[in-house]
C-alpha cells in the first residue's frame, strides 16, 4: 500500500540523513494483484469478475472511490471473491482508511489463510496505522508462510527500526538481501543503521549497493556523500551531494533539490 515518503531526520556536519522510509515498501508496490485488467469475453454484466475489472481499471484511472463501488458490488455478488476484498483494500488504503483496508485483508485472509501477501499487507497496514506490534505479528505469520519472501523480512526491518530494535533490524534487512541481493531499500535501509551506530564504512557499502541497483536512487547518493564527508573525503562527499541535488531537480523533487544545494555552499565554505 512503494509511494515512499522519504522523512528528513537532520542535519549533521553539513549533510542531511534520510531516515529509513517509513513507507519504504508501501501497501501499493508490496500488493500483488491477484487481479489483471484483461478483455473480458462474452460475460454476463452482473458476474462478480466483471466488476472486479471494472474497478480496477477506475482504480488505474485515479477515481478511487468509483472503483470501491465497482468493488462493492463485486462483493455484493460473491462474498468470497479475495480478489474484490484485495483491491478494495488496495483502493481504501490510498484513500486513508486504513481500518478499512485491514478489515478487508482480514476478509482476504479469511479466504485464504495461507495469503502470504495479505499478511504482508495487512503488516503494511497496521505498521501505517501505528501497530508496530501488530505489523510484526503479521510479517512474522508471513516468514513462517514462506521463509524466502524478501518483502515479508524487509517490511519487518522496518517496523522493528521503528520499534527501536536496531539489531533485529538489521537481521532482516540482511536476511532480505541474502534472499534478493538485488534488493535496493533493504541495502539502504541497513545503510541507514549502519550509519546511526557509527558504521560509516559499513553504509557506504551498502549505500554503493543501493546506486549499483538503482542508479537513481537520490537518497542514497545523499547519504553516502554525508558518509563520505564524516570520514574525511570531502571531495567524495560533495560529488555525492551534487550527484543527489541533480536527481531530486529531474524528479521534481525541489525541497531537497534546495536544501542539498545550500548544504554543499556551507560545506564549501568551511
């Protein structure tokens, strides 16, 4: 439910760190669609289906709230249709109610058990509404599902983060990496970590994983050049910081585009 508000946390000597996303996985990117927008032949206008593909193709239009309809009446059809239950969740989520989306993923789990992806986002959910516990109950249900979903350990990284368990976060974002090495946020996530205990080697190793992954990733670039700048390497720092300043211009991302430029002006002028 990965629309990543990338939090700000402070400024240190010249740089700003990026806290781990608190929605670094959200509810929309960890979601897997159990249903796809395909043509849909000779069927009867009222079958539940019908109007499943309906509303997600309202959905995919931005009319959220048309789409809820089309997926009530799906539900109204057949109550035990998980994909109705799994998009309306999807659709209320982005609308902010996320106790609707969790009583919809309850319905899903209902259904289904043995959902892994409905624990996960369920996770997503009730971390989202403030149940770190509840969240990491979830994830949890989810590892014991399926022991290699990358999603269900990085998700728990990050309401453990959150909790304040450091060393349990770091596990799971390590045991997401082992399972996907190509997992760019748990490699920036842990990053992050490593960075706060005084592991500055350590993050710019997984910050260079993180750019290596996605050559794009503006945050990264910033806080391995925060890094870079704490062990000495001013140069490095700085070329990392331009690097990120660049990145947020071409997103349109022009808060950070501004504080980036005025953080490299202060440092050149040390």
């Amino acid at each position: 439910m990965k629309g990543s508000k990338v939090v700000i946390a402070t400024f240190i000597l010249g740089a700003t760190l990026y806290s781990p996303q608190v929605s670094a996985k959200s509810f929309s990117d960890i979601s897997e669609l159990k249903i796809k927008s395909s043509l849909l032949v000779q069927i009867n206008a009222k079958d539940a289906e019908t109007y499943v593909n309906r509303g997600f193709d309202l959905y995919n239009s931005g009319d959220l709230k048309g789409a809820i309809e089309e997926f009530n009446q799906a539900i109204r059809i057949n109550p035990n249709l998980p994909e109705a239950y799994y998009n309306r969740a999807l659709a209320r989520y982005n609308l902010g109610d996320l106790k609707g989306a969790i009583e919809d993923l309850n319905q899903v789990l209902r259904i289904n058990p043995t959902d892994v992806m409905a624990y996960i986002n369920r996770g997503v959910a009730r971390k989202d509404s403030g149940d770190l516990k509840g969240a990491i109950e979830d994830y949890g249900r989810a590892i014991r599902i399926n022991p290699n979903s990358a999603d269900a350990y990085y998700s728990r990284g990050i309401a453990r983060s959150n909790l304040g368990d450091v060393k349990g976060a770091t596990e799971d974002y390590g045991r997401a990496i082992r399972i996907n090495p190509d997992y760019a946020d748990a490699h920036y996530n842990r990053g992050v970590i490593r960075y706060r205990s005084g592991d500055l080697k350590g993050a710019i190793e997984d910050y260079n994983q993180a750019i290596r992954i996605n050559p794009n990733y503006a945050v990264a670039y910033n806080n391995r050049g925060a890094s870079r700048f704490l062990l000495g390497d001013k140069r490095g720092g700085i070329t990392d910081l331009k690097k990120a300043a660049d990145l947020f211009k071409q997103q349109g991302k022009m808060a950070e585009y501004q504080k980036i430029l005025s953080l490299i002006k202060k440092i050149d002028n040390r």
